[in-house]
C-alpha cells in the first residue's frame, strides 16, 4: 500500500484492464520462481511498525502529516487514520543479534518521534488498540487525506452497497456499524518480514501457520476497543468485519472474506497464494502502470509485477506472500498477526519466537499435515487472540489420538527449546537467542502477556473511577513502564 497512488475513482475499463494484467503477472511470477537460482540468497528479516499519536489527555490526535513532513524520514510513512503512523525498519541478516538490531533502531525511532510530536503536544504509543479511542475518533474524517485512502473507502463502499453490523463478543460485547474504513484504523500491528528461498516457502509459510498462534497468544496486546473490553487480541476480530464486504445474504455459498487465516495448506510454493488472491477477490485499486505488453523492470532487470503486487496487499491474509522485484528478486513472508508494543524488547521477543518456531516447525509439516487438517490450525488461530495465555490449543500428536488439545502455557514451555533450536539454525548468536527468550519465559513464569496487564491495571483502576477515567489511567500507566524500556514482565502494578 506505499506505492503511489494519485487517483480514488476508476472506469469499468480500469477494471477490465487491470484484471488482464493481473493474469499476466501470473504467468510471469510462475515462470520466475521456476528458474534456477531465482530468490536465493541470505535470509534477512524486516519488520513495520505502526503507532498511535496521542495528546497530553491521552486521547487520540489527528498530526500524522504534521509529523511525516516534518520528520523527512522516507521510512515513515502515513498509516489509514489520521492519528496513525508507520515505520519502515531497515532489513538485517537473520545471522548474529538481529533482533537486537532491530530493537536499537525502534528505540531511536521512537525516541525521535516521541521528541517530534511534543512539539506539538503529542505523544507516541505503541500499542495494538490504543485504549481511550473514542466513536467520534473513527468517524469518516478521520480518514488520512491521500488518494490511495480516499480509493479505498470508496472501493469498500461500492462492494458493500450498506453499512456493515460488527458484534465482538467479550466480557462487555460491542455491536456497532461501520460506515467506513476508518475503523480499521484503530488496530496497530507488529509485521515481521521473513526472506524465504522459493524451495522452501510451502513448508516455511505452513510452518508459520502453525507457530502463529502460539506466538499471538503470549505478545496479545489488544484487550479493549472503545471501552469494552473484549479479545485479548481484539485487532483480529475488528480487522476482519471491518474489511469484510461481501453481502452474505445474497449467496446460498460462502465467498471468502478478503481478510483470513488463510482457507488451506500451502501445497506448491508461493504463487499458490497470488492466483488465490486474483481469482477469489475483485480488485480494490485498479491502478495501471505504464507498461504496454512488456512488464517494468526493476533496477535488476526483475518485473516488478506493480499490478499483482498492489492487489496482493489489498488481501490481507494474517501471513501474507510477498514478491519484491529487489536484490535480484526474492520472496517474503510477512507474518502480521503481532500487535505493536508495549516496548521495542517485548516486540523483537515476541518476533523471536514466531521465527524461531517457524524455522524449526518447517522441518516437521510434511510428517505433521496429513494428520493434521488446517481447520485446527485456523481455531488455534482464533482461540489464542480470543483468550491469549488462557487458551487451549490442538496440537499433532506423535501417537493417537491426535491432535491433543493443551493449555498455551503448557505448550509454549514444551516448544521453547524448539524455537531457540530455530533461531541457531538461523544463525542468531547462542547469547540473544538466551536473552529473547528469556522475555518469553519471563511472560510464562508470571503468567502475564501485554494484554494481561492492560486488563489487570484496568481492573485495578475501576475500583475508584469510571471505566473512561480508568482507561486514561491504564494508558497513562503504559506509557509511563513503556517508557523506561523493561519488557512487560518486569513492569510494576500488575495487580
């Protein structure tokens, strides 16, 4: 979604003609990813993270612009909502202290930002929902004023033709319409980019499938969106009836929704998930390069295949394929289910996890996926960002009856040395695999998660003041343990 767009209205013939090119890239990426030697190279891992702003009262502040023009920064970039940004951080080689790396860059990141926006009475919170979000903070003005945004909601609007009824269950169950996108906009992720050589991206991509819920069950950090309080992981519920625009009433079938879990296992590779996306998912942004018959190239001489990969990000799949025309063309995983915050350390810990997990579980799916349909896999998903360390999770078991159904802290113990076995093979340093992984242990001794604490200080809090004044307070608090750079674990008032 950061490629430029100047235009939010198209023609019928922008349809017609961007759906051809997208059937053309097709062919072209089938026949890259079959040549010898195409995407391989050393494994590096990016990541984005996106924020909230927020004013001196915690509430939700509409500068994203201001910031953005002011910080000069090409790594910054405006995110759906005006009190929204994004940070691009630079890729690294997964061999050494990556995560340490990327940590680094966070915390002068933000340090930056944070500095930027006082400025000008802000502040900025890393967090998955920010807590104090108002209905008037979602409203359609609150929509960042760019083409490429202002093309989106209408192309929602068009599919949808009505408003959408969200419901999300939880301890204080929230029913709302959505009139437009910008409630999208409330949810902050953590996306990890992982490289992966085309030989092995089916058994990679299956493998994060599987690690996905694990991970997004100890880093939750989205308990409550407009005062209730409702998944531990809410961005996953929220995000998908958000986008979510097809009219089920219409059809005696299911179409699927454009964002998910994913709808099966990976069988061949990577343009298995791209020829998912074109032929289930009308285009959203029919914009047109200027190619004729012959695709652009990259600096490289790779295609940039601009059409397929726009409309690849229009779907949004919690792990999505990624195809980047650069350093002579390659594959990614972005795993995007991890929520932002609450400190660089819990973040790049939570990271460490779902790669280590997924590195090592990729040698296992061909002896673990006969016996285990993806359907498990999808309620794994859904159940750890619905109750976090709570969950109960399927896993495959060596003898029958599998799978057996665990408790996510029983597991995570279980897993831990599997995941830390991952991150050497990877090549990451014995003592940072030892210090991300500490924080995840320390989460599972304290049986505490991002999420946890939100919940718990709330809790804490409403003994003596209404749930607005207790949720200020919660964030208040965040920011404040967020600041001094301890990962969750260690902060103070968790009960």
């Amino acid at each position: 979604m950061a490629r430029g767009i100047e235009l939010d209205d198209f023609t019928d013939q922008d349809y017609i003609r961007f759906q051809e090119r997208l059937h053309q890239h097709l062919s072209i990426l089938h026949g890259l990813v079959e040549q010898p030697g195409f995407g391989l190279g050393p494994t590096s891992i990016g990541a984005e993270l996106e924020l909230s702003i927020v004013d001196r009262e915690g509430l939700a502040l509409p500068i994203n612009q201001i910031l953005q023009a002011e910080a000069r920064d090409p790594r910054l970039q405006l995110e759906l909502d005006r009190f929204n940004l994004e940070y691009n951080l630079t890729p690294v080689p997964a061999t050494g202290r990556p995560f340490t790396t990327i940590e680094n860059e966070m915390t002068a990141a933000l340090a930056a930002l944070g500095a930027r926006a006082a400025v000008h009475g802000g502040r900025i919170v890393p967090v998955g929902i920010l807590p104090t979000l108002r209905a008037q903070d979602l409203d359609s003005s609150m929509l960042t004023d760019l083409p490429r945004y202002h093309a989106l909601s209408r192309g929602f609007r068009e599919m949808r033709q009505r408003p959408v009824e969200i419901r999300i269950d939880g301890e204080d169950p929230l029913s709302l319409i959505c009139p437009d996108i910008t409630l999208e906009g409330a949810n902050n992720s953590f996306q990890v980019h992982l490289r992966v050589e085309p030989g092995r991206f089916a058994a990679m991509y299956n493998a994060a499938q599987l690690a996905t819920p694990l991970a997004l069950a100890v880093g939750a950090n989205s308990p409550t969106f407009l005062g209730h309080r409702l998944w531990d992981e809410t961005r996953v519920a929220l995000f998908k009836k958000t986008m979510d625009h097809r009219d089920l009433d219409a059809t005696r079938w299911r179409p699927l929704p454009r964002v998910s879990f994913g709808h099966g296992w990976v069988r061949r590779g990577a343009p298995e998930l791209f020829t998912e996306a074109v032929s289930h998912f009308r285009p959203l942004l029919p914009v047109l390069s200027e190619e004729e018959s012959v695709p652009e190239m990259s600096r490289d001489g790779i295609p940039r295949l601009d059409e397929l990969r726009l409309h690849q990000g229009t779907v949004w799949r919690w792990n999505r394929a990624i195809y980047d025309p650069g350093c002579g063309g390659h594959l990614r995983i972005e795993l995007r289910a991890l929520p932002a915050g609450p400190t660089p350390r819990d973040m790049v810990a939570s990271a460490a996890l779902l790669l280590g997990l997924t590195t090592a579980l990729s040698g296992e799916v061909d002896r673990v996926l006969p016996s285990f349909p993806f359907h498990y896999a999808e309620y794994n998903f859904y159940r750890a960002a619905q109750q976090g360390l709570d969950a109960r999770l399927l896993w495959p078991s060596p003898s029958p009856p599998s799978p057996r159904e665990v408790p996510v802290r029983v597991l995570l113990r279980e897993l831990l040395s599997t995941a830390e076995a991952g991150l050497a093979s990877l090549g990451v340093e014995e003592s940072e695999i030892r210090g991300q992984m500490g924080v995840i242990r320390g989460r599972l001794e304290m049986g505490i998660t991002p999420a946890r604490w939100q919940r718990q200080t709330l809790a804490r809090l409403e003994r003596s003041c209404s749930r607005p004044e207790a949720l200020a307070g919660m964030l208040e608090a965040y920011i404040d343990e967020a600041s001094r750079g301890r990962p969750v674990h260690e902060w103070r008032d968790r009960h």
